[in-house]
C-alpha cells in the first residue's frame, strides 16, 4: 500500500498505536473536547475510520464547561488477555483507565490514582506477569518535568503499588522537555521511546535497557534533519504482523494541528532507526493490502449524530436531540462562544474546504445559532432575530488559575426577515471567510477574512453552535444538514 505523508491531515496530536490481529488501532489526545479520545482503526496503517471514543464523558466537575487545556492529554492505548486498556492523565484530576472487550463499543472508566501534576501514562503488562507503569510530569502542575518516572501496578493494572523510581533525567543527557513515553518489552530489551525538545523543534529518544528500571541508555532516532518535517517525534511503534516495524509520529502544522506521518523502522546494531537514515520521510510503501478508510465529515443528522462531533465540554442531553427534522440545537446559555459547551465541533480533515450549513430559528430575545472556526482568535456567522451577523472572538490566556479573558465584537451584519438561511464557512490556505443566502446558488459574503489559530493545544475546529448570551434557556435552532467539500483536491 503506496502512502504519503500525512497519513491523515486531522488534529490527531500524540498518537498511539497498536495491532490486534489483522486490525491496527490507534488513539490521539483531545483535551476539552467530548467524547474524549478519539479510536480509530485500519488494516493497511493508511486508511483509518474512526470507531468510537474511549472517554465518553470525564466525570468531574471541571468539565461541565470548557477546561481549555485540561483534559486528555496524550493517552495510550494497549490490549492485554482480551481486553483493550487506555490510559490517561487528567493534569489537574489523576491517573484513569477505560477498558473494552470491543474498540468500537462502551468503554468503562476506572480512577485508578488520585494525583496532580502525572502526564502520559504507557503501561507495560510483561511476558513475567508483571505490570508497569511510565509516565511524566507537567511543570505547570508538579513544579518539575523532563522526567520519567516508572511505577509497578497491580497485576489487574487499576494500582499503583510503589512510589516510583526515576529512571530517566533530560537534564543529565542535555535534553529539555522529556515527556510522552511509551513502555516496550521486545526479545527481552525494555523499551522507552520519548520525545523531547519541544513540540516544533524536537525528536525522538529510544532508551533502552537490560532491567524494567534501568539504568537506560539514550539515542535520538529520528530528527528533523535536512526535512521539512519539524519536530517528527510523540507517537507509538508498531510491527504490522508480517516482520516489518513501523512509527506513527506528529508534525505540528500550526492552526491545522498535529497531523499523523508514518515511518519505517529499521535496525542497526540493536537501535530503531526511523525514517530514512533517522529523518522522516513524506511516502512509502507498507506492502499491506489496502483497507477501508475514511473520516466522516458531512451530515444528515438521520438518527443520530455523525461520529465526527465533539462537544466542548460534557455532553449536556439539554442541548440537543436528533428528529425527522434533522439536528435540533437548543439556545443555552453562555457568556461567549469560548466558553459555550454547546459548541459542536469536529477536526478538520482537509487544508482547504467548505462547511455547508441550513438552518431554522424562530429565536427568542437573545439567541443567536450559526457556524464557527473556533481557537484562541475565532469567528463566526449566526442567524439572530431579524439580523444576520459575523462576529469574532479573541482569547487573553492568563494563567490556569484566573479564568481566560474572552472579547466578542460585531464585524459585519445585514437584516435578514426569513426563519431560514443557509450559511458557508470557506476556508483556504489558513483563513476563513463567511456567506449567507437562500441557497447555494444566491449565497453572499459577509465580513472579511479572519485567521485560523490554535486552541489549547488543538486545531482550529470548525463546528456549530446555538446560544443565548442573555444567560437564559433560549428557542431552538433546526439544522438540516451539514455538508463539507474538500477544494483543490
């Protein structure tokens, strides 16, 4: 199966991967944003379809509204005597585990240790019977990082038995920013591969070690190099079943996200040796059959809600149902679109596209429904009483204690009598522009073009919203469909 780099162009930021027979499945961080933990599943490491999430809802207080910046940060995912284990840190709320018997079904939450400050937990369950846990720290939370600390659990993996061993400093081998670990055991050498350096200008380490706590040795084994792929590093490794090695890594493309690229792993002297000659390569051939793929983007609302749309905080069932109408969006309160968590967003899945929307509100004092390319600069364009408006919203991030300084401003707006519109979000080369009609055939523009930029560690995020910002419940807006054009492909 010929592939180019990325494998796919969507906000799948610290990738894991791992194969249960003849399937591949691979899980990515997505922080405020729920359903949490995206899984998706392939046969040929190309084509992925997305099958479900492991965290259907984090159920703790903080995250009945946005938590920018919280949430789920760079999970793992392993199966071990039939069942499917993801692990996770919430900075501010502990260690957490979801386990299946099927990928694409309920997942069930376990709170496996009440700490802050823990980061990218991998666990290790060992040919021996014994099970073990790495992870990192975030300085924000514990005051110190650039660490690996390995623990040893419980045979059932949901305790943390000891208090930890160090096992890996940056600091002593000139390295910044350790973090994203991912625990291996192949014919008797352990294995941790970690990034370091920081997202855009960092690498990949492969440690290795004769001994579950070490002492480690280090060696970069994949780097930017002569490329231009920055930071290729934070992913997981592979063998795909018929003796070849394989990582699936990151690249940050600014307001696109962290979009997943495939390498090849060869061996030298006992190291991996990733890409060609330890720098990424941008394609190749996985000598795989190739298998379905696909990430739904466009939607009829049938029934249910496509598997693409992520709420900004907790699904609310106030917020929404599904009807022979289509998607039914109630107008809840909220100060600014940043802090809605009725916002419904997914990833963007491609550089350049439109985002089709029709829609109805019968809006009461206040309600305002629409589309929106969310981030810490947004836009938007909603249908409110008699009024068409683009609106744009700026993010002052302040420190994780004070709550973020949100301003909203008109840009633009024109009257508009009808119950009914149909609005367009264009997006091209890194910036968004807005239209209004009655059809696709009399659409108008509205506004300027306005920047894409990133969230809290995500993409921009396209989506659709119905507010009050009178903070009451307001009417309800029906939306028929929703449909996405890729443009230039």
């Amino acid at each position: 199966m010929k592939y180019q780099n990325p494998i796919l162009y969507g906000d799948y930021s610290d990738p894991d991967v791992i194969r249960v027979g003849e399937y591949f499945y691979m899980i990515s961080s997505s922080f405020t944003y729920l359903p949490g933990i995206p899984v998706l599943r392939s046969r040929d490491l190309v084509h992925w379809e997305l099958i479900g999430y492991a965290a259907e809802r984090l159920p703790f207080p903080a995250y009945e509204a946005p938590a920018h910046k919280r949430g789920t940060w760079a999970p793992s995912i392993r199966y071990h005597d039939g069942l499917f284990y993801v692990y996770v840190c919430l900075p501010d709320e502990g260690l957490i585990a979801f386990t299946a018997r099927d990928p694409a079904g309920r997942w069930d939450f376990h709170y496996v240790k009440d700490v802050v400050g823990w980061i990218d937990p991998c666990p290790l369950f060992a040919e021996d019977g014994s099970v073990w846990l790495v992870h990192g720290l975030a300085a924000s939370r514990a005051g110190i990082n650039n660490m690996l600390f390995i623990h040893r659990m419980s045979e059932d993996g949901f305790q943390v038995l000891d208090k930890g061993t160090l096992v890996y400093h940056g600091a002593d081998h000139g390295d910044v920013t350790v973090e994203g670990p991912k625990l291996y055991l192949r014919q008797g050498t352990y294995w941790i591969l970690c990034p370091a350096g920081g997202v855009q200008p960092g690498y990949q380490l492969a440690l290795r070690s004769d001994r579950i706590l070490g002492p480690y040795e280090r060696k970069v084994v994949l780097s930017q190099g002569t490329t231009t792929v920055n930071g290729p590093h934070q992913g997981g490794w592979i063998e795909d079943g018929q003796g070849r090695d394989w990582f699936i890594h990151f690249q940050d493309v600014g307001c696109y996200g962290r979009v997943p690229h495939l390498q090849p792993v060869s061996w030298d002297s006992g190291w991996p040796v990733m890409g060609c000659g330890g720098e990424p390569v941008l394609s190749g051939d996985t000598g795989l059959p190739e298998g379905p793929g696909g990430i739904p983007v466009s939607d009829d609302f049938q029934g249910r809600l496509g598997l693409q749309w992520q709420w900004q905080a907790n699904p609310n069932p106030l917020w929404w149902n599904v009807d022979s109408r289509g998607l039914n969006l109630r107008c809840a309160p909220a100060a600014s679109l940043f802090e809605a968590g009725q916002f419904l967003s997914q990833l963007m899945q491609y550089r350049n596209f439109d985002m089709d929307v029709r829609l109805r509100l019968s809006p009461q004092d206040g309600d305002a429904a629409g589309i929106a390319m969310m981030g810490y600069s947004y836009s938007m364009i909603c249908l409110e009483k008699s009024r068409i408006r683009v609106r744009t919203g700026s993010v002052r991030e302040v420190s994780r204690w004070i709550p973020d300084r949100v301003t909203e401003k008109e840009e633009a707006s024109v009257p508009w009598t009808d119950a009914s519109v149909m609005l367009r979000m264009q997006v091209r080369e890194g910036r968004v522009s807005y239209l209004y009609g009655s059809g696709d055939e009399s659409l108008s523009p509205l506004g300027g073009e306005y920047p894409l930029t990133c969230g809290g560690w995500t993409s921009a995020r396209p989506g659709l919203f119905a507010m009050n910002k009178e903070g009451r419940w307001g009417g309800w807006a029906q939306v028929r469909n929703c449909r996405v054009q890729p443009v230039g492909m």
